[in-house]
C-alpha cells in the first residue's frame, strides 16, 4: 500500500535512542523501531536540514510507504517573509516629453501593505515575490516660464508665460509587483541586503490633478482636473537593512490620448525603514 504526501521541509530528529542513521551518497537512512513496527526513513541534506523523501513502515506484515514532495513556494523554515518596503520614501521625479525641471520635482510615498512569500529559501539567499501598495502625491515643476494650461476641450497644453514658478500635482496610488533577491550575512534578522525587479501600476485621480503658477507672490490656478492616465511602469530598488535605493519609469504615457503632451513619468529616490 503505498500514500503520496505533500509536506514542507522537515527537519530531522533521532526518535528514539536504538535508531540506526547510515549516510549512503549524501542520503541519510534512519532504521527505527518500536512496538507498533519497524521503520525506515530516507533523507536527503538540504544546507542545514534534513529533507524527509521517503518513508516506509512495516506493520502486521504490511509495507506502508510515504513519500513526500518538497514544495518550492511555502517554507516554514528559521525567517519569515522580509519585508523591504520603507516607511516613506522621497524622491526627484521627472517626465521625458514634458518641460519639467528634475531637481525641483519630487514625489512622496506612504507604503500601505507589504506581503509576499518564498519562492526560494536557502540558508544565504532567498527568492520572493511581493505584493506593494502605497499612497503616492508627485509635484512637477516646470521650467522657467513654462506654465501647464488646459483648453475649454479638456486638453492640456503648454504655454510660455512671464511667471515666477509653475508645477502640476497629482494624487494616487501606486501597486507594485516584485521579485526580490534577498543575500544574508552575519545576522539574517538585522543584516540582509535585497534586489527587487518588478511591475508598477500607478493609479492617478483626476480630480485632484491641478496645475498652478506663482506670480508676484500670488499663487495662481492654471488648470484642473486635468486628463491623466493610469500608467504602468518598470521598476526597481536595492535595500540594505533600513535604506532603501528605488527608481521607475513609466513605459505608458501620463496623459490620456488627445488631452496632454505625449510624456512619461519617472522617479529617482530613497526610503528608510526602522
């Protein structure tokens, strides 16, 4: 009679003090016995565990054999998922395509959820995959004398007027997903290093995109509600410990089709997590 189990990892211990452990080609065989039976256990070593592969009991003259399946995607191993994702970040933002100076640009993130899982855990690295979302507000500023409009169809435009300042705002949401490499050193807990790629989808509310100018001290409405478009993005980021390096680039345009120069969003930060 033979049964076929998924299990997790199973790390290994003597059952009793008469088990017999033979190591044959990296395999480790455990003889066992007791008044119900005798047992055989199969092992295979994987870093620092034992791997149960196979196991086979003999009971009233039945052979009763289990064999178990590693599976790559849940572990139950000595760390929990990493979390990477700062507490808040800041960073320069940018768009190719549209009359924005870098410098003067920012955007600034609340992360919001951080969850992921193993897709490989060894005992100096690790695979994941991660599932973020943050509140997002971004600020561009424009070039000198540059200002942001939009027509009575809708359609945002730039114009060259004699102003001190101009800049656009926008509220949203951003969902990232990631794989992350995770490297450990001393400390797994408190000394890691991680290297995420991924997917950004940057959700943007139309109502609360607003274009400003400042003219003699006076701050002045430009446009409002202008026409964006959510935008999906490339993205990545480096962390050690607490600090965290990150940079996107949007490969979908900013503004819908017909309602804004033809332009893509990016961003260039930094994020601290304690």
């Amino acid at each position: 009679m033979m049964t076929l189990l998924l299990s997790l990892p199973l790390i290994a211990r003597a059952e009793a003090q008469q088990d017999t452990t033979v190591v044959y080609q990296g395999r480790h065989y455990v003889l066992s016995e007791d008044s119900t039976g005798a047992k055989v256990t199969v092992l295979r070593s994987d870093s620092t565990q034992l791997v149960k592969l196979r196991e086979t009991t003999f009971v009233d003259q039945q052979e009763v054999e289990r064999i178990y399946i590693s599976s790559p995607f849940f572990n139950l191993g000595d760390h929990r998922y990493m979390p990477t994702t700062p507490r808040f970040y800041l960073g320069f933002a940018g768009t190719s395509g549209l009359s924005t100076s870098f410098f003067h640009s920012y955007e600034l993130g609340v992360p919001l959820m951080d969850a992921g899982f193993w897709l490989d855990k060894r005992q100096k690295h690790q695979w994941s995959l991660s599932l973020i979302i943050d509140l997002t507000y971004t600020r561009m500023s424009l070039k000198p004398d540059h200002v942001l409009f939009k027509d009575p169809n809708g359609k945002g435009y730039i114009d060259n007027q004699q102003v001190e300042s101009s800049h656009f705002s926008m509220f949203g949401s951003r969902t990232k997903l990631m794989a992350k490499w995770y490297k450990y050193f001393d400390d797994p807990d408190n000394d890691r290093l991680s290297i995420g790629l991924g997917l950004s989808y940057d959700g943007h509310d139309n109502k609360e995109n607003f274009s400003h100018y400042e003219q003699d001290d006076y701050v002045y409405a430009a446009a409002a509600g202008l026409k964006t478009r959510n935008t999906l993005s490339v993205c990545g980021q480096i962390s050690y410990n607490g600090l965290i390096l990150y940079g996107q680039y949007a490969v979908t345009p900013l503004f819908k089709s017909g309602f804004g120069p033809s332009c893509h969003p990016f961003s260039i930060g930094i994020g601290v997590s304690f």
